[in-house]
C-alpha cells in the first residue's frame, strides 16, 4: 500500500514515485494506479509476452451489415437515445510537432470554413442529436495540457449546448521510470518530460474518480460509446447503439477487417486457458511470433478502439476494484526526451482500453465497414484526410469511395512535422483520385492543381524542388508533355 502523507518514504523505488505524484497533486486512485502497474512490471517482468500459443485467433465476429437486418429500429432507436458520447482527448500530435491538442488541427474545409478534428465531431454530436431528437451528452477525456483549448471550442460551439452532465474530464499522468534504477526519471532541462499518460486504459479509472458513471446513470444514460478524437469515422450510431443493447454483452470492441497496412495493429484473441476474449498489442508480441501475429489470413481483423460499454456494468466492475482494473501491463522502453536518444532510458508503463474485454463474462466484438476507422496519425495519413479522396457532407461524415486508400509515403525529413508539411503544399495537397501511391523523397513544394496518378513517385534531387501549376505526377515523377 502507498504511504500516508506524513509518513518516511522508505527505499522502496515505487515509494519515491508516489511521494512524486503527491507534490504533483495527483489523487490516491492515481496512485494506486500506477502503484499496480509499477508492481506488475517489478514483479514479473516476463508477463509482457501474449505468446501465439497460449491464444486462439478469432475469425467467426459477426458483421454489423450481415445482422442489420435483425436489429429492431425502434428498440435500436431507444438504445441510442440512451447513449453517451466519450471521446478520447489527450492527444497533443507531438509527433507531428505539434505543440497544441491534436484535435485542433484543421482537417479540411467545408463551404470554405476550416474544419478541425474537434469542429467535425461537434457537428456529428449535434446531427445526430437534431436528427434522432436524442440528448447524445458528449464527454471528452482531457490532459491537462488539452484542457483549455478544447473546452474553449466547446464554449464558443453556438449550436452545442449541454446540461446536466460534465463535457470534460480529466485524464491521469504518471512518472517515467528510469529503467536502471526504477527510481522517477528526472530531467530538469524540461521537467515536463518527466511524465506521461498511463495509456488509453487510463479511461476507467478516470471515469470512476470522476463520477460521470453515476451521473449518467442518474440521466437516464445506459450505454456509453468510447473512441479517440483523431478517429473521425468512429460517429454517432443508432445501428451500432441497437446491435450492442440487442447483443446483452456487457462490453463491446468494434472490429475491422485487415489490410497489408493495418498488420501491426493490436487484435483481439480467445485466451486458450480461460476462453475469454483479451486484447494484444503489438507490443505484447513475442519476437518468435510476430509472423503469426502479422499474418492477415490468421488474424484477420484488428482493434479499432471503438468501444461500447453498459454503464451499470462498468460502474460495477469499478466499485469492485476500487477504480483501478486489472489491465495487462504494457512495457514501451523510450528515452526521457523522445526526440533525443542520448537520453536517459525511461520505462512508461500503460493500459490499453480495449484490454478490458477479457474482464466481462459474455464481451462481445462485431465487424465494422472501414468508415468506422478513419484515424489520422502521422502526416501521411493527414494527406489523405485533405485530398480529393474524402468530401465532408453536411452531415460532417467523411465520405469516399471505397475507404481503399492509396499509399502515401511522405519523406519524414521534410514532411514528419506540421509546419514544414503545410509549407511544402500552400495551395493544398494534390489530386489522388487516380493514384495507387504517392511516394516523395527528398524536398519538394507543390502549385496548385497538382493531380498525381498509378504509383506516383517524386525521387530526391539533392536540392528544393518544385512541381509546377497542374502538372501531373506518375511513376516516372513529373511526366513529360512532348506526346503532345
């Protein structure tokens, strides 16, 4: 157990990082938190490894358009208007250098107004509020370093408007762990660096100190709906809202089919022992078995973290444990300064949210189409959201074709941050209607028009470049106009 306050901190490693996280004013669930996840890796720090053995992939999930047919539409209509909205909010898009909450990026536009992240998923609250005559309460799990600008988003939304239940609530930090002394890391050149979020499964613990399950509940809220901001596709359903209450499962993990592309992503698989369905990462991932676990035809479908979950369940579940769920432990070994290597090495210890399906008797999975999965992690991907591919309805769903997209691969020298991205496209990204791929090596800006097409190539020319007003882009990168 933590020390209380007043007390000797005794030579106990983890003593120390408690003692930290009190002068931080971090909560006692905070701490008992990390207190398990700290012992867990203490203790065992063998049982990172899901070994391939030890699970059964799962290649029978119902899909949602095979049993749309079976959903009541008034029952899935009573459900919906009995559901709550999450939304992951955490973010800060450091990875792209960003140095704001990753939400607040603008996406794209619509009728000439520039659409953020946070923009779009106001106007699908609100959509599906006015079309379903729902209350749909929105919540988002902030940081602390998202908090106000998110919320001032929120304020200033003249069509949003919520009583009654919290729009926010704030998500947990911890320390990073020096891994050779399993003391707090310090770092005073920026003691910022010296913390980190406890992962996605942070969320139940946050729910729980909050108290937002009990004023749900108190609403007339049923069943609440968990997805990250940056996933744009994860939007309000009445026929997601009407599988799952039909469903009776206490918890629900929207899946999707894999592609070449989502291989490395986390999936879900029976445990072989107890028959329960459990959540691996990629990081949990034995290096023997990473062929199986990268093998589409074997696991075929990956974890979108679109979660469902019963309120009362997951309130109960809680209450048992005293806000702190027994999540497997996951082990991402950094430096203290990510962008520097010479670093001191640090551990941070996380929790995946969708973890938790292997905690209720009776969890359930069901197949989603690919708009359920739109999410935007790297440059790459902010590409495609601003391309020609995607069209913004009015009803703020972020439509394409065949949601097959192609593969963008933007040189990370000149393209990985934000800034230097929009930099290179002034006049905005080029047309990929007619593009297998877009590969760019080395630095070059684009005018305006640009369309590129079949496996479009730029190569590196040692210098700047530029691609000129509506020249065409293929596989031999700027291609000639003498067949005039």
């Amino acid at each position: 157990m933590c020390p209380k306050k007043g007390k000797p901190v005794s030579n106990d490693p983890f003593e120390l990082s408690a003692a930290k996280m009190r002068e931080h004013g971090m909560s006692e669930i905070a701490i008992s938190q990390f207190e398990r996840l700290y012992r867990t890796w203490q203790q065992d720090n063998h049982s990172e490894w899901i070994r391939e053995s030890d699970v059964e992939p799962l290649t029978d999930i119902p899909a949602v358009r095979d049993i749309h047919h079976t959903i009541d539409h008034e029952k899935a209509l009573e459900a919906f208007k009995k559901t709550a909205f999450l939304k992951l909010n955490g973010g800060l898009g450091t990875s792209m250098g960003l140095a704001g909450p990753k939400s607040l990026l603008p996406v794209r536009r619509h009728k000439a107004k520039r659409m953020r992240f946070l923009d779009i998923i106001l106007g699908q609250v609100v959509t599906a509020r006015t079309r379903e005559d729902a209350q749909l309460p929105l919540t988002l799990m902030n940081s602390f370093r998202t908090s106000k600008e998110s919320m001032s988003v929120l304020r200033h939304n003249r069509r949003f408007h919520q009583e009654g239940i919290p729009t926010e609530i704030i998500q947990h930090v911890e320390p990073k762990i020096d891994l050779a002394t399993g003391a707090p890391v310090s770092f005073p050149e920026n003691p910022e660096l010296e913390w980190c979020p406890p992962g996605h499964g942070d969320v139940f613990a946050t729910l729980w100190e909050s108290g937002l399950l009990d004023q749900l509940l108190d609403n007339g809220i049923e069943y609440l709906f968990i997805s990250n901001s940056d996933n744009l596709g994860a939007r309000p359903s009445t026929t997601l809202a009407g599988a799952f209450a039909q469903s009776d499962a206490p918890f629900m993990v929207e899946v999707a089919h894999k592609t070449a592309a989502d291989r490395k992503g986390g999936h879900i698989v029976r445990d072989r022992k107890t028959g329960r369905l459990s959540l691996r990462e990629m990081s949990q991932v034995h290096p023997d078995d990473k062929a199986d676990a990268t093998d589409i035809a074997k696991h075929p479908y990956f974890n979108t973290n679109n979660i469902w979950v019963r309120v009362r369940d997951l309130r109960d579940k809680l209450a048992q444990t005293g806000g702190v769920l027994d999540l497997p432990v996951i082990r991402n070994r950094k430096t203290v300064d990510p962008t520097d290597s010479s670093t001191t090495k640090v551990l941070q210890l996380e929790t995946a949210m969708g973890a938790a399906i292997s905690l209720f008797d009776g969890a359930a999975c069901i197949e989603v189409d690919r708009p359920r999965f739109l999410p935007v992690k790297t440059t790459n991907d902010l590409f495609i959201m601003r391309s020609d591919r995607f069209h913004l309805t009015d009803t703020y769903e972020m439509e394409d074709g065949n949601y097959i997209f192609p593969v963008v691969d933007l040189d990370p020298r000149y393209y990985k941050n934000i800034a230097d991205f929009d930099e290179r496209f002034p006049y905005g990204v080029p047309s990929l209607a007619a593009a297998n791929s877009f590969t760019v090596k080395g630095d070059w800006t684009f005018g305006q028009n640009v369309k590129c097409f079949a496996d479009a190539r730029l190569e590196d020319n040692g210098d700047p470049s530029y691609v000129p007003n509506g020249e065409f882009v293929g596989p031999q990168g700027i291609e000639p106009d003498d067949w005039l």
